[in-house]
C-alpha cells in the first residue's frame, strides 16, 4: 500500500510566506488582499512579515483565497524564480499574471514532492543539447538519441513524462500565460495551458522541450531564446524528412488541412514550416497566411485532434484510488482543497476519475513498500 504519511505533516505554526504564496497564487496585490478582508494595507503588510492574523481576519483570509487553515501553517514551499523559468510573452505579461503562475508551480513542485514520495517515478532522460550547431540539428540528435527516426509524435504528453518530464497543467484563462517550464535540480518540469487548441497545446509542450534541451544552463527568456524553442518545436513534430516526402507539389488551404493531421499541428505552423524548408514561396506563404486569418484559424482550429492527456497522472490516481486513497485525502495531505488539485491536472486527467472503477494498470507495479511507474 502507498503511505499516506510519507509526506511530512504541515506544521502547527503560522507561515508568513505561504500567505504570500497564496495571495499572489489568487493574482492579488496586498492593496487588494486587504480591502476584500476590511483591513488596512499596514495589517497585510505586517500579516506577511511575521504577524498572526486574528481569528476572524484567518477566516476572512481564507475565503478569500481558497486555501484551508492548514496550508497556512506548512513549512516554506519552493517558488519557481522568474529568471529561470520560460515565459514566452514577458512583455504582454502582466505582474499578476506572471505571479499566478508562479504560485502555481509552487503548489505543483508540492504535489511533485508527494508524488516522488510515494512512487519511483521516471528518470529525466534529456539530454544538454545546447552545444549544437542550430535548434534543427538538436531536433534531430534528440530524436536519434530517443530511437524516434521520422516518426509521428502520437502524444507529446505521454513522450514528456516517459522521458522524465513532470508535465502539470497551468489552469490561468489568459492568452499571456500561455506555458512555461523550468528545472528544479535534475527534474524538469512543464506547465501547460490547455485552455487552447490541441494543435497548439503539442507545440507548446514542445516547445518547452526545447527550453529544457537548448537554455538548461542559461537564462530561458528573450526573443533569441523564443526563436530558438519555435525553430526546435517545429522541427521536432514536423521532421525534415517527414515533410519533405509528403509536401504538396502545389499548397492550397484544403491541402495543408488535410496534410497537418500526419503530425498533429496548426495548419499556421505547418504553412511556416513548408516555408522555412523552401517548399513555398514567399507569394504562396503569404497568400496562405491571409487565407488562414481570413478562416479564422488561428484560434480555432479546422478539423482538431484529439485533446492529449496525462497517463502518468491518470496511472497514479487509479492506483491510489484502488488502495482507497480518494483525491480529498491527498488534497488533505498537501493542505489543499479539491479545487486547487483539480486545477493542477486540469485537462490532463479525467475530472470524474475517483467515481470511476479502480483499473489495473500493467504499467504500475510494486517496489517494496512504494510503486513505480515503467515508461
């Protein structure tokens, strides 16, 4: 059986810090924070240097923000530094975005820890490809070292966390906070926004990929950077060769949305692709960039695929469901709510999941007293 209590209990002390975490986990400023719970500035300022709220003003606080009492009284939780995470669109990026998404990679690296805990998880397996000569040539040594050839990629999800990857969701409905990623030690992790097209769920997980190959040990930010990750994502789904054997000998709109199912993207980044490798012109490249924002899909896009999901995530809760282990004790042993674990894996995992009948997983089996995951 998985142990419950293999993850230290939260501490009966009030944490300043956490109420920090949780404020700016919620996008609010201390300003704001204090009118919604009728105090003045001076208190929350004082509630986040050392001092103990009272009764009424905790409860306050606590409604407000959607945290239980004991999620204040844990020990400090590991925030993800602005410098070394990836934000694509910093300068449209709001503070309080940015400070969301941030806050919600803490509470992930949380859950990770409990994860990690009680599984034996998969060993990151990416390589440092920051040496190579172009975004296109790591594409192709990191396919190689993976035994990939040409192929399709059917489910980047499943192909980040069978490499290692801890892959979460990023539940923040705005189009600034699109992704991001960021290594903690020798574990990289990936924070998906799913409130987007699967097309463009893919690329963005693989675009990340990129960061965590080519900016491991360099700042992730910049234009430079975001070019770099773009260049790696598009070769990485779409390979030279791939495409190059099935390219259209003339490219209409039609053709293009039937030929972007091969490798699950945009019809948008299957026309930048064609161009890139000199199969259109700058004319026809143009024409079917007018055509697409004409259609509309650049945001919705034609004939979508299937929306991708997590199967380690997914493993994980069934086994612990089948040892009668509910996702409202784990929301309790991480000194969370149910909302806020849902969010995590929102889009990755089925919502229903601990209703549903436990299944036996092949994958999953037993190492001592722990379980782990085969990739």
């Amino acid at each position: 059986m998985s142990r419950l209590r293999d993850v230290p209990e939260c501490r009966e002390e009030y944490n300043p810090a956490r109420l920090t975490l949780a404020r700016k986990r919620r996008g609010l400023t201390k300003k704001e924070l204090a009118e919604l719970i009728g105090v003045d500035l001076r208190s929350v300022v004082a509630y986040e240097a050392n001092r103990i709220p009272k009764e009424e003003v905790f409860q306050r606080i606590q409604g407000i923000l959607k945290f239980p009492a004991a999620f204040f009284l844990g020990s400090d939780l590991e925030v993800p530094s602005e410098s070394s995470v990836s934000f694509r669109a910093m300068t449209k990026m709001r503070a309080w975005q940015r400070d969301m998404a941030l806050g919600q990679g803490a509470i992930c690296l949380h859950l990770n820890n409990w994860l990690e805990a009680k599984f034996d998880l998969p060993l990151p397996l990416l390589p440092d490809l920051s040496r190579e000569s172009s975004p296109e040539a790591a594409s192709e040594t990191l396919r190689r070292e993976w035994a990939m050839g040409e192929l399709p990629i059917r489910n980047t999800v499943h192909l980040l966390e069978a490499k290692g990857v801890r892959v979460f969701s990023l539940c923040i409905e705005a189009r600034e906070v699109d992704a991001f990623s960021t290594w903690k030690e020798s574990t990289p992790f990936v924070f998906l926004n799913l409130h987007k097209t699967s097309e463009h769920g893919r690329f963005d997980a693989a675009h990340e990929l990129g960061h965590l190959v080519l900016h491991r040990h360099g700042a992730p930010n910049g234009r430079e950077a975001e070019r770099e990750a773009d260049a790696f994502a598009a070769a990485f789904l779409m390979p030279r060769g791939s495409v190059l054997a099935n390219a259209p000998r003339f490219a209409t709109l039609e053709r293009l949305i039937k030929l972007k199912r091969n490798w699950g993207v945009s019809v948008a980044a299957l026309n930048h692709r064609l161009h890139q490798l000199g199969l259109l012109s700058d004319w026809q490249y143009r024409t079917l960039c007018i055509e697409i924002a004409k259609n509309g899909y650049r945001t919705a896009e034609p004939e979508g695929c299937e929306r991708e999901g997590s199967l380690l995530l997914t493993k994980v809760l069934n086994q612990l469901h089948g040892e009668g282990v509910s996702r409202g004790q784990i929301a309790t042993e991480l000194c969370i709510t149910n909302d806020e674990l849902n969010e995590m894996m929102f889009g990755l995992v089925m919502v229903g999941i601990d209703g549903g009948q436990a299944q036996q997983n092949r994958d999953i089996k037993r190492k001592g007293h722990q379980l782990f995951v085969v990739s």
